[in-house]
C-alpha cells in the first residue's frame, strides 16, 4: 500500500492525542494550582564588586580603570551561577559613566558596564544596575557619603538625576533581566526630598517605555531595622509609602548587617545572636505585608570566620534566609556583599581562591547561601519546575491581569500578567533546564476576556507550531492490513 500523504492518519493521530493530552493537563493545572499568585523568592545572588572602588571622583579625575577601580570577569560570572546564583548586583560610580550632567555617558565607561550586563544576562541572571554613590554627584571627597556638596535634590537638581536613569533606561529597556537599582543608600536629608527624587527618576524612566523592575532604597543608609524610627526626620516607613510608580513595577531595596550597629564595619555578630538578622528584619517584613509591598535584600553578610558547621554566622544567615522564605509574600530575594577581583581577604568576601586554578576553593559562606540560591530558570517555567508546560500556562490564566513587581507568574517580567506572558510561555512550551529569553520588547497576542480560551490558543499555538515542524521533518508512515508502522 502506497504511504499516505502529508502524514496520514498517523500524524493527525498523534498530534490530536498529543494536543488532547495536553489541553487536559492544562485544566487539570488550572484546578490544582492556587489563583492568587504565590509569591516566591525569585532573585539570589551577590554583589559583583570592583567598578565602585577607588578615590571619589571629582571633576576631571574620575580614576583609572585596572588601576582605581575594576569590573567583574566573565569567570566571576560563572563561577557563581554554577552555584545556583541568578541575579547581580552592579555597583559602579555615576560620575565615571557620565562625568558631566545631562551628557551622554562616556563610551569607554559604558562599554565596560554593558559588557558585564550582556554577558550577564546572556547566561540567564538578573543584573542590577546599582550607582553606588549614596545619593550625590561629586561629592566632597573628604566626606563622599554625608556631604552637602553632591546632595541630589538640593545641589544637584532631581532634573540630572533624572537624566541618568532615562539614558540607562533608554539602553536597557529591552532587556528584562536588567533590574534598576535606583541609588546606593542615601543619606543625611530629609527623608521627603529623597522621596521627591526618587518618584521623578521613577517617572523618567517610564517615560522611556521601559517597564524594567525599579528598587527604591529608603533614607538612612536603607537599613531594615530602622525603617520605622525618626532619629534621620520623617521614618522611612512614613514618607515611602508616597513612592509612586506608573508602572507599577517597583519594590522597595533595604540593607541590614548584623554588627551591634548595623553598619557592616565589624565582623562580629551583635550578642552572638542567631536571631539577630530575623529581629532586624522583622519590622520591616510586616510593613510590606500591610502595606501590600515587596522587598529585596540589597545588601547583608557575615564574616567567614564566623561561618562552620555550629558556628554562629552559619545559624544567622540561615535563620535570616529561612525567614525570608517563610515570608516570601513580603520579599523577592537577596544579594550577599560582597565579591569582586579586589577584595583580598575582607572577611565578608564571597570571592572564592584562586578562581579557576585547579586548587580553587569555595569561601565558607558559600557552603551556607548555596543551598538558599534558586538558580536560573526558563522565564517561562513560572513555576520553576524544571519544565515550560500547561501548568506555567494554567497559572498565568488563573492570575490574570495580577500586576506588581515579583510575580512568579509574571514571565516577562514587565509588572503585569497578560497576553504578552502567555506568547513567551507557547513560544518555549515544553523546554526544559535552565535557557531563557530575554523579553521586555512587546509581544503582539490577542488577549481574549476568556481565560479558558488563553491556556487553549497558548496551548493549540505551540502545537501547530511542533506539528508543521514534523510534517518537514520526519518520514511519513506506511500503513499495513494490521495497522500502521513508522518508516524509521
């Protein structure tokens, strides 16, 4: 008997079961998966350090790179996804990106940063773009981080500040897995006058179109234990709650260290407290929660010559992360500081020795942040199970238009859960591991007002696409008087 064409019964079989099988997994899905979103922690990784360092700049002396400050390595960026690590913590000095205001950034400078970020985010992670300058622009340098001098929003206009951000945003817009972290700890003004600054940098980045998630540090160094006191003027728990962002794609960025003071200057750990961290966070944490908000852990260590099996950097750290787990509604996730190319042996480094030689060796906090990392994921596998499938799909249905920064479920990470999600999940249906797609830049999809003829259209869509796919590719079958065989 001649074969069939164009696939026969065969192929229209197997597709049709393929489909069936499927789109009943997808209803299966939408019934067992909760409606409301569950929020996860989503980002856990490190400050890559070395592109902040040197001598404060000042006009026409913004220093030298490979001699005052540096970037990180592509190695570097391996080595701690390898552990588990997705997201990175960019810091890097305004000044020597755009040594003059309202100018376009210096392109030498600016190569240096986009080749981290590209490689970066090539590889899946999540990288912040972190001015580390403490809410000034050349600053005083015998006191860059309190000075008057610098201070944006009164010596420097909101205007320059603003200027910065949508240049950055312009750049970057189109990568989601760019994050923008507004300013590294500002400090020593009125709390309102950061506020001000930060809701006009917010409305400039929008003003791109860029809906990448912004965070927005508080006043007082951003710390988390002392969100809610006065002893700066108005409590960032207070004036924060005025932070407004068009886009609705925001969360709020704190730091906390665990030395008596908070400051990260000592390695030890205040009263030899296991609870220190979750005692400092705690606060905090039931702000966002009452508030409707979310966090992300800018910056926390502990030294490693607390950390070892019983020791007491190891119970810290843990029972902090454990508990931002278990509070995983209120916050995102976290990056360590710090690691870097320069930091020799300060005791908070997560460098590991000898990077790359055949004696390297982890740092002890490795052992202790590894099992908390989450890895990189398919955007699409909005429910990070290894596999882009239905139930992603059924998810996304089941939280329709849900926005905010953080959403498990929102896979373009764009701040809002819609057409453009489902078109992203059916274009990487049924991959798996840990590939990604970069997808800020619209995706043009129909967004139908009935959610079960979503997970349908994502689900028959990607289908069609497997099955014209076959059709050029595989042998068509042969078919016998006891049914039909495969040609191969």
């Amino acid at each position: 008997m001649q074969p069939i064409e164009h696939g026969g019964f065969r192929k229209s079989y197997f597709v049709f079961k393929h489909f069936l099988l499927t789109f009943v997994a997808a209803v299966t899905a939408w019934h067992s998966v909760a409606a409301t979103g569950k929020a996860q922690i989503l980002y856990t990784g490190v400050n890559l350090s070395g592109a902040e360092f040197g001598a404060t700049p000042t006009p026409g002396h913004t220093g030298t790179v490979g001699t005052d400050y540096t970037y990180p390595t592509d190695q570097e960026i391996d080595y701690f996804l390898s552990e588990g690590m997705n997201t990175i913590r960019l810091p890097f000095r305004w000044e020597r990106l755009q040594p003059t205001p309202d100018a376009p950034f210096n392109s030498a400078e600016f190569a240096r940063l986009n080749s981290v970020v590209q490689y970066a985010t090539s590889h899946g992670a999540t990288v912040i773009l972190d001015p580390h300058n403490y809410g000034r622009y050349y600053p005083d340098p015998n006191n860059s981080q309190g000075s008057a001098q610098g201070l944006i929003g009164s010596a420097v206009p909101d205007s320059e500040f603003d200027d910065l951000w949508s240049r950055l945003a312009a750049d970057y817009k189109n990568n989601s897995h760019v994050a923008f972290g507004l300013m590294n700890e500002p400090n020593s003004m009125p709390t309102e006058q950061w506020v001000t600054a930060a809701n006009s940098a917010i409305a400039a980045i929008r003003s791109t179109g860029a809906s990448n998630m912004v965070l927005v540090p508080g006043n007082a160094w951003t710390g988390a234990s002392s969100w809610d006191q006065n002893w700066y003027g108005t409590p960032n728990a207070t004036a924060m709650l005025n932070i407004k962002d068009p886009g609705n794609n925001f969360a709020i960025e704190v730091h906390q260290y665990l030395d008596s003071d908070g400051s990260g200057t000592s390695s030890t750990i205040a009263n030899n407290d296991p609870n220190i961290g979750v005692e400092r966070l705690t606060d905090f944490t039931q702000w966002l929660e009452a508030n409707h908000l979310r966090g992300f852990l800018g910056e926390f260590a502990a030294a490693n010559s607390t950390m070892g099996a019983g020791q007491i950097g190891n119970q810290a750290i843990n029972n902090m992360l454990n508990y931002m787990q278990a509070n995983s509604s209120a916050w995102l996730g976290w990056t360590w500081w710090a690691a870097g190319p320069w930091w020799g042996n300060y005791s908070f480094t997560l460098e590991p020795k000898d990077l790359g030689a055949a004696n390297q060796s982890d740092q002890p906090a490795m052992s202790v942040l590894a099992p908390h990392a989450v890895g990189v994921h398919a955007d699409g596998d909005v429910n990070m199970d290894g596999i882009v499938n239905a139930e992603d799909l059924a998810l996304v249905a089941s939280n329709w238009l849900h926005s905010g920064a953080g959403l498990a479920v929102d896979a373009n990470r764009d701040g809002i859960v819609n057409g453009q999600d489902i078109a992203l999940i059916s274009s990487q249906f049924l991959q798996t591991g840990s590939g990604f797609q970069s997808s800020s830049a619209a995706l043009s999809v129909p967004e139908p007002e009935a959610l079960s003829l979503i997970v349908m259209a994502g689900i028959l869509g990607s289908w069609l696409v497997r099955y014209r796919f076959a059709r050029r590719t595989y042998p068509l079958p042969s078919v016998s008087r006891t049914g039909y065989r495969s040609n191969v």
